[in-house]
C-alpha cells in the first residue's frame, strides 16, 4: 500500500469535508438579501437537490452507469413561470416586463385618482401598483437563468454520448434565454454536470483505470465549456468526498478502495490539468499531502494502465505496437527506467510460459518423441522471439519504440534461483541433444545453444560440462559406429578421420584423446582380468592404439597403472612373506606375474622399488626410535638381511635371471659416482679398508638397485651409516647391574654389512669417504686438543701427534690443517687476551706478522681498532713532541689491516682532545713547581698541534703562559718547536724577547716558603 494514502488527514476542516461541490465563494451560497421569498426558497431548495443527488452519486458509483440517466439523472420538469420563461424570447420578456410594469403604474394612478380624489391619491396608487408591477417583472426574467439551467442539464442527459457534447450547443442555451456562461447558477449547473460525470467515469477503488478517462473528460470539459478553475474545484470536492467517505468507513477493505480512489483521482487529474495542475490542484495544502506521494500515486497508476498496455504484446511484437506503447507511455507520464523495466518483465513472464510448458513436457511420464519435439518447438519459440527483440532493438527507428529491448533475461523471474537452474539445466540438454540427433552439430545450433546459455544464466563452466556430457556420449556413439563398421580401420589416416570426427561435432580434440585413453584402458582391463595378457589380447590392444592414434608413452602409461596395481599386489604379498617365507612358489609367482603382464623391465623395478622402499623406511623409522646405538644397529642388519635374503632375489625374479648369477654392485663402482683420486692414500683409513669386500661369509650377494636416495636426505643417510660405522668401531655395548658394561668387539664381517649398507642408503663413494674421513678426523682433533692444551707445539708433542696420526690412519695433510686449527684457536685466545690487558704493542703486532700468523681471523676487528687509539694515545703522551703522519696514518693501520680513513678521524678527535688536556696539565705540573714535567706536557700539546694545526690557545692567567714559555725555553728545544709553541701561547716576539732576558721567572724552594708563610 503506497506510503501517502495510508497518512491520516486532521478532520480540522469541517468545510473542507461538508462543503457543497458549488464554489463556496460563490455569491448564491453568500447572498443574505434574495429579491423575494418565493426565489430564495426556490434556490435554497435547488442548492440542497443538486448536493444530495451528487452525494447519491458517489455513493452509488461503484457500479459503472450504463446510461446518462445514471450519471447525470433524468430530465428536469418546469415550474408554471418557469414553463412560461421558458416560451418567451428574452426580447418579448422584456417588452412583456415593461408592458407589465406600465399597466401597473398606470392601473395604480388610476384608481388611486378614482378612489381618492386627488391627484397624490393616483400616485401613490400609481407608486404602488407600479411596486408591484416591478416585482412581478423581476420574479420573470430572475428565472431566466434557472430555465438555461434546466434546459442544459436536459440537453447534456438527452445525449446518447456525453463526449459529444459541444460548446456551441452549450452557448446557445445560453444566448436563448439571455444567460451568460459566468451566471452563477448556470456556471453551478455547469460545474454540477462536470463533476457527475467525472465521479462516474473514475472507476470504483478495486478496479483499475482502462486508459481512455483522461482523454475522454478533457473531450467533455472542452464540451462543455467549463473554464479550467471551476473543473479543478470539482476534482478537489471529488477528493474531499473520497476523504469523508474514508473516514466515515470501519471496513478495512472499505477504507483501502477508498484510497486507491483517491490515488486515481490525483493521477487523472494531473494528467486532464497537465503542467497547469500544480497551482489548480492543491491537494498538499486541502488534504495535507507532499509532493512525494502525489508522485508515488502518478507512478503506480501509471504502471497499472502501463501494464495493461502490455497485455496486448505478445512474442510477434511489431513495429507499430512498439510505436504506441512509447506513445502511450509518454501519455501516462510514466519515466522510461520503470518503463524499461516493465517491458522487460513481461518479455520475462512470455518466456517462463514457455519454459513451464517446455518442462511440463519435458518431466511427462508418458514422454516419447512427440513431447520431446514440443519442448525443442517451445525452446525455439524463446530463441526467435530473443532474436526479434534483438533485431528490433537495432532498428534504425529505435529511438520511437517503448524501451526495454534487448536480450531475454531470467534474473527476478520464476526461474531465477538455484532451485530453478537444474531445471534449465535440463531443458539446455534437451536442446542440445535435439542438436545432435543427426550426429553433427550445426553452425545455426551453436549459436542457438549459446544464446540458450545467455537466457537461461548458465555459468560457462556449468554449459560446458552439460555440452561435453552429450558431445561425449554422441562421439562415443559415432566412434563405436565407426570402429564397428570398419570404417575407421578402412580410413587411410586415421588422425584425420577422428579430426573430421571432432570438427563434425565441434567436440575438443584433447577430450577426443582422454575418451581414446579410457577406451583403451577399459579394453585391458577386460584383458588382464584373468592376471595375464595373451598374445591375441596383445594385437587387439596393438589395433585398437593405432585405430585411436594413442600415442606409445600414453599405453605404457595405462599398462604400468593397471598391470602395475596386479603386479604391485604380487610384489606386497612375496615381500609380506619375510626372509623365511619367499619360496619358491613365491618366486614362480612373481615371475609369472612379471612376464606375463608384458611389464617393461623399468616399470616392473620401479613398482618392486615403491614397496620395497616403504619397508625399509619401516626398518629406519624403528633404527631412530631406538634407545641406544646398539639397538639401531641390529635394526640396520635386519634391514641388511631382508636385502640380501628378499629383495635381492626378488630382483633376480623381475630380471628372470638367477640369484647366484648375479652380482653385487659396489656403491663406488656406480654410475655417476666421484672416483677416488686420493684412493691409496685412503686406505690407511682401517675402517675404509674393511669394507672393500664384496661378500659375506655365506657367499650371498647384495642388490644396489633400490636404494633410499631419494627418500631420504644426505644428512640422515650419513648419519645412518654413521651409527652402524661406530657400532662397528666400538662393538656391541652390554650394560650390567651397578652401572657396569661391557663391550663386546665384532669381527671383520660387520664392515661387510656396513658396505651393504651404504650401497642401501644410496651413498656414493664420496660421501662413504666423508664419513669415514670425518670420525677419523673427529678423534684426532680430540686427542690433539689434549696435547696442545697449552697451544704450543713442542718436539716431543710433534712426537705424539705423528703417533696418534698412524692409529686413526689420517693421511698428514689433514692432520696439519687440525694441528694448525688447534693451535691457531689458542693463539688466538692468547693474543685477545693480551690485547684485552694491554701487553701487546704494536712492535708485537710486527713481530707476529713477520711470523705469518693470520691477525685477521685471531684478533678481532674491535681489539685491533683498540690496540690503533691506545697507541696513537701513547705517542700524543710520550712527551717527545714528535709525530709521524706516514707511520700513524698509514703503516700503523696497514699491520693492523683496519681502514685508513676511519684510523685517521680516529687521529683527529683524539689530537683535538689531548691538545687541551695538554695545556691544563702543564699549567697544574707549572704550579708544581714540575719543571720535566711541564717540558713534557708542552711537548705532548705540540705533538697533537701535528696532528691537527690548532689556533692560538687562551688562558685566564697570562703569566702562567709566560712561565711555561719560559720554562721550555731553558730546555734547549728545537727552534721550530719554540716558535710553534710562541704561537699556540699567542705570545708575542717583543714579549719573547723580554722573557729571554729575564731569565728564570720560577722562584727556589726558600723564597717559596717566605711566600706561602
């Protein structure tokens, strides 16, 4: 229900709700002095008739008239004078009121003079007589106007059409009895006429506007006459009784026809009125509504007569339709985004019609071929009446038809969820399989389907399954066909046959491929059921590949998945069998299976590989999870021996060679392997040397073909065979009651299982030499770290390394570089420490590199920017008063192998601050009366001042300044140094010159001690 209607309206206004339909202005319904008594009851008595009949009226037009007497009522009947105004010409009644007027004046004068005597006797019977006269004569022509009223209501009832009702007609009522248009009672009789009829024309609240009321009230104003003003007024006293009527109603549906009343009404006003409607129609200020809701009201009414309008299109809309849709749309004010989407919404319902039969008949149970045919005949249907909206769209007078057209489109219809889309779903395979009941697939259907898609809102993923689905099944069909017939077989190239094929139907060529794979592997399926291939079985397979073109790598591909899964199976159950339990009849099997599956060598090793490898996975996972080593180790040779035992014969089966005919490879003999150029000098190495043999006792051999290269890291697989390496080193470890041991040594034979080992894990030669290289190095590095504890190296203890170096067999080189190592560590130690306490200089520093020791990895960058400030502090203290730039600047940070430029700020900051802590300890040793030590502080000031050039220093005491010039003149200086120091004191050559002469300024000890006392 719109917003506006359901607004109650203040009933403030008892004259705007009981107001008469006449003008309230009007000065008939205001006049207080009527001529006579006789025509005040007259018009009093006609105002209360023409109100209640059109109270009757409006109550009673909910039903439709069907005669003018219904709207207007019937024909009016004349009062006796009225009857005798209505015989005479308005000049007669003239001549007769005169005539009248006369005889009365003079029949007054006579009889006055007759019956009086005298002559103001007939006056005043003249006077009134000729009152009388007077009246009589006005009483006549004051019915004039409601004869002209009478009359024109009688001529507008007597019509068989009001809307032929014409102007002239209505002027020369008026002109016959002399009545202008502007009278009030026949403009009262004008306005009550118009307003009957509008009230009958609107339809009732539940019914809706056909569409011809607007143009047929403005026919019948211009009819009629009625200036603009006075018809809205009739249309605003229709609103005000549709108001009183809503609130005199307690029926709710009552009350809401009542406001779709007054809704049409605004809305057919609006449009009789056009633009003049907003200062004639004040329905804001009377029925306090906004502008808001006038407008909602023109919206919907003007979509209901929209809508009605559509009903008329259906799927072989033409031009002209189009054309008064648009026409009739800009009748209706109706905006051209609702209309747009009006028309879009009924072209939605015309095609849901469609889909709903398509899928009634499409979901029959009785469905044959018939209904079938009926769901493509409503599917096309939707298809060519998309194609004409489309067409008509692109029509070159476009700009006239009603908007909205374009492509059909489901969204906001019936079908319009995913409730619905497996229902299209349905129909766009109908579609498409119609499409291919010929075994091709049309250009004209391709496009069909696709705009198919685009209607029904399939996804490109969803259509795409759909069509491959049925393209699949028909190119199933038609290759079966094919390859039945011989055709394909008899085709001299068979790739461009099955290409023809796919074109034909417009079917990927790739899904072509994938639909051949899975023939084929259905085929061998089928062959391999019995869990063998024969040899027809073969050249079946081999005719049906080079039929389909599947390519060589594809058919190994689908023998290894399928025969592979058989032969996996044999291969899980002889491996479940254990070392005691793979007989011969397991043997027999595997072999068998192996050669009569027509498996490649590589697939069958690869299968045997992947089954094999999880078990020893099994064996390490449980060597990790042990407590000890020695627990670890007797996992590794369970794992050796269901090697050896197992899977070294189950490789001899897959070959169909013989156990004993085969041999073992040594992992540093592989391919690919690093071969040993430092071999002889290896095999020192006792524990390297022991694993040279290639057999055990028992004479087995061991497969190197499965290994865990691949499954395991580097790092785990050394550290694997580590554990086994010092198990075989340290011997198996028994521990006894009160925290006891005991070591129980292992022959020789071990090392032979070490190397099966190795070979297991997948090492090469390499890394079997790293391992061994590295617990060798390991236990050298830890004896030596015992005898170089001190980190020199001593005759003797060169004695003890050369020894130690035979027993763990570490070939010299790098039993010198751990030597080197261990040594260089301590020195290193040693000198950090030396220069962390201050004992090490910088002549040392010269000393070591002389020695070639390495300063760069021994002491620290830090330490030996330390060692550079503490020299440089030691040279700005020496109290020589020397400074050499190339050895500070250069040579120094050269031995120490720090930056130049950094050493150099490093100079500077520390000659800035040394200069004046120079000056104030001289003046300090100057009071102490410390001569050396005042030449010595001056020297260190002069030294800095070479570093860095300095201005003349202050100082609050010039005579002090003096002493010191003084006192270092006496020491014999270089003269240049004297000068400098002449300038840093800012003394002067006259004052330099005097202090030269005076001699000693510094009094002796006696003279001090009068002073102080």
């Amino acid at each position: 229900m719109n917003s506006f209607i359901l607004t109650s309206f203040p009933p403030s206004q008892p004259t705007v709700l009981f107001s008469p339909f006449t003008n309230p202005t009007s000065p008939r319904l205001t006049s207080t002095n009527p001529p006579n008594s006789l025509t005040r009851k007259h018009q009093h008595h006609r105002l209360r008739y023409r109100v209640s009949t059109v109270r009757c009226c409006s109550l009673s037009s909910s039903d439709q008239p069907s005669t003018n007497s219904d709207v207007f009522g019937g024909k009016k009947e004349l009062t006796g004078i009225q009857s005798l105004v209505d015989a005479m010409s308005p000049p007669v009644r003239l001549a007769i009121s005169v005539l009248v007027f006369s005889g009365a004046v003079a029949a007054g004068y006579g009889l006055g003079l007759r019956f009086g005597g005298s002559r103001n006797a007939g006056l005043g019977g003249a006077v009134a007589l000729g009152a009388a006269g007077a009246g009589a004569a006005y009483a006549l022509n004051s019915c004039a106007p409601e004869v002209a009223a009478v009359n024109l209501h009688n001529y507008v009832a007597g019509c068989d059409d009001p809307v032929v009702v014409k102007k002239e007609d209505i002027e020369a009522i008026a002109n016959k009895y002399g009545v202008s248009k502007q009278n009030e009672i026949f403009n009262s009789e004008l306005c009550d006429l118009y307003c009957r009829y509008v009230s009958a024309i609107l339809p009732p609240g539940s019914e809706d506007l056909k569409g011809n009321e607007v143009e047929t009230l403005i026919k019948f104003k211009n009819g009629l006459g009625i200036d603009d003003p006075d018809a809205a007024s009739m249309h605003i006293e229709i609103g005000r009784r549709i108001f009183r009527q809503r609130l005199e109603t307690s029926d709710y549906d009552a009350d809401i026809e009542q406001r779709r009343a007054f809704q049409k009404l605004i809305y057919v006003s609006t449009l009789v009125f056009g633009d003049a409607s907003t200062f004639l129609l004040p329905w804001k200020r009377v029925f306090k509504v906004t502008d808001a809701q006038v407008e909602v009201a023109i919206r919907d009414n003007a979509q209901r007569l929209y809508a009605f309008k559509l009903k008329s299109i259906g799927r072989d809309v033409d031009v002209e339709q189009l054309v008064s849709l648009r026409e009739a749309q800009l009748l209706y004010r109706l905006s051209d985004e609702l209309a747009e989407d009006m028309f879009r919404e009924h072209t939605r319902k015309l095609v849901d019609e469609n889909i709903s039969t398509a899928l009634s008949k499409l979901k029959s149970r009785t469905r044959g071929v018939r209904e079938a045919s009926h769901v493509v005949e409503e599917l096309d249907k939707i298809l060519a009446f998309n194609h004409l909206l489309i067409s008509l769209r692109n029509h070159p007078d476009a700009s006239r038809f009603a908007r909205g057209l374009g492509p059909i489109s489901l969204l906001g219809g019936e079908y319009d969820g995913d409730r619905k889309m497996d229902d299209l779903k349905l129909l766009f395979r109908a579609y498409l399989t119609d499409a291919l009941s010929n075994g091709r697939m049309e250009e004209n259907k391709l496009s069909a389907l696709n705009q198919l898609r685009n209607i029904f809102g399939l996804g490109k993923r969803e259509a795409e399954f759909i069509m491959m689905d049925v393209t699949s099944k028909v190119y199933r069909k038609r290759l079966a066909h094919s390859v039945s017939s011989g055709v394909l077989e008899a085709a001299p190239s068979k790739a461009e046959f099955l290409q023809n094929l796919c074109d034909e139907l417009h079917f990927d060529p790739q899904k072509a491929i994938e639909i051949h794979e899975e023939i084929y592997r259905q085929k061998l399926q089928q062959a391999v059921f019995d869990g063998e291939l024969s040899e027809e079985d073969v050249k079946s397979l081999e005719r049906l590949q080079v039929m389909l073109c599947i390519p060589r790598e594809t058919v190994e591909a689908v023998h290894a998945d399928i025969c592979g899964s058989l032969f996996e199976k044999v291969v899980k159950d002889a491996i479940a069998a254990g070392v005691d339990g793979y007989d011969a009849d397991v043997k027999k099997s595997v072999r068998k299976t192996a050669h009569g599956l027509r498996l490649t060598r590589d697939v069958a090793m690869f299968i045997a590989s992947k089954a094999v490898r999880k078990i020893f996975m099994t064996y390490i996972q449980r060597a990790r999870a042990a407590g000890s080593r020695t627990e670890s180790a007797k996992e590794l040779k369970r794992m050796i021996a269901f090697n050896t035992l197992v899977v070294t014969e189950l490789v001899a089966d897959i070959k169909g060679e013989s156990s004993s005919d085969s041999t073992l490879t040594d992992p540093a003999t592989k391919e690919g392997d690093v071969q040993m150029d430092e071999g002889e000098e290896w095999m020192s190495l006792q524990s390297l040397r022991k694993i040279r043999p290639i057999q055990d006792l028992s004479g087995k051999t061991s497969q190197t073909e499965i290994t865990l290269k691949d499954d395991l890291p580097e790092r785990d697989r050394t550290d694997l065979y580590k554990t086994y390496l010092l198990f075989c080193l340290t011997g198996e470890v028994t521990r006894i009651p009160f925290g006891a041991q005991i070591t129980t040594k292992k022959d020789d034979s071990e090392y032979v299982l070490l190397n099966q080992l190795g070979g297991i894990l997948g090492l090469t030669n390499k890394e079997i030499v790293e391992v061994h290289r590295g617990l060798a190095e390991q236990a050298f590095r830890q004896q030596a770290e015992v005898i170089l504890a001190d980190g020199q190296l001593k005759k003797a203890r060169i004695e003890q390394l050369n020894e130690l170096q035979k027993q763990v067999g570490l070939p010299s080189q790098y039993a010198e570089k751990i030597i080197k190592s261990i040594t260089s560590s301590k020195m290193a130690a040693a000198l950090e420490t030396a220069v962390a306490q201050g004992r090490l200089s910088i002549k040392d520093i010269r000393e070591l590199k002389e020695a070639s020791i390495d300063l760069d990895s021994m002491i620290s960058l830090s330490l030996r920017e330390n060692l550079f400030k503490k020299t440089v502090d030691e040279i700005f203290s020496s109290g020589t008063g020397e400074f050499d730039e190339e050895e500070v600047f250069e040579k120094i940070p050269q031995d120490l192998k720090i930056n130049a430029e950094k050493a150099k700020r490093v100079v500077h900051e520390l000659a800035r601050s040394r200069l004046s802590n120079s000056l104030i300890q001289a003046v300090a040793l100057l009071r102490q009366r410390n001569r050396p030590g005042v030449v010595s502080s001056l020297n260190d000031m002069l030294a800095c001042d070479k570093a860095v050039p300095s201005q003349p220093l202050s100082w609050e005491v010039p005579e002090e300044l003096a002493d010191l010039f003084v006192i270092y003149l006496k020491s014999d200086p270089a003269p240049e140094k004297l000068s400098r120091l002449q300038y840093l004191l800012n003394i002067s050559d006259s004052m330099a010159e005097a202090l030269r002469g005076s001699g000693d300024r510094l009094p002796d000890g006696a003279e001090e001690e009068e002073f102080v006392f």
